[in-house]
C-alpha cells in the first residue's frame, strides 16, 4: 500500500511540474500577435500595445480576443482560436490555436509634444 501512495504521490508531482504557469499561455498569444505579418501589414506600423478584452470557454471552441495598437495610432482585434493538436489526453502543455486579424476598428494621428 505504501508503494502505491508513494507511486501516486510521485505521478502528480511529474505533472505539476509539466504544468504551464498561469500567464503563460497568454504570454505565448500575445507573442504571436505582435510577430504577426498580418498585424503589421494590416496596420502599417509597429506594435505598441496587445490586451486581452475578451475570453470564451468551450471544447475546442475557446477563443481570446485582444485588442492590438500600433504606434500609428491605428487600432484592430485579434482573435485567437484554440484547436486540437492531436496530442494525447491529460496534456498539460501549451494549447495550440489559429490566429486572425482584422478588420482596422480606428485610425487617428497619434499624440505629439508641443
């Protein structure tokens, strides 16, 4: 019995340490964002900002939405979408997931100091 709970024991230890961190996840969304061509060519000017504004739950149907700002002052939203990767069941890695962008919500002329 003693062997069990320490093979038990010895189980979930392995998985929490193959567990992910909370934020990262996100981190890996964000990152994919702002290296986007798309997201570039859309807005025609660098990154300046990504944040989350929207989250969905659903099997295989979860998405994130994130509001993206380019230095140009013009804004879009990117949506994340996840998929199955086909990985084995209990994967406790990162998700796989499509990105789209677009269309441009606004454009203003960025703020200049006088």
């Amino acid at each position: 019995m003693k062997k069990l709970i320490t093979l038990i024991i010895i189980g979930f230890s392995f998985a929490a340490l193959s567990a992910l961190p909370p934020r990262a996840q996100e981190d890996r969304e964000i990152s994919a964002i702002k290296k986007s061509k798309e997201a570039r060519k859309l807005l025609g000017s660098r990154i300046t900002s990504v944040m989350q504004t929207m989250q969905s739950e659903g099997i295989y149907s979860r998405y994130n939405v994130y509001e993206v700002k380019a230095a140009n002052g013009c804004k879009t939203t990117a949506f994340v979408q996840y998929k199955s990767c086909g990985r084995a069941g209990g994967y406790t890695g990162p998700s796989c997931f499509d990105l789209r962008i677009g269309p441009i919500k606004a454009c203003r002329a960025p703020m200049t100091g006088r």
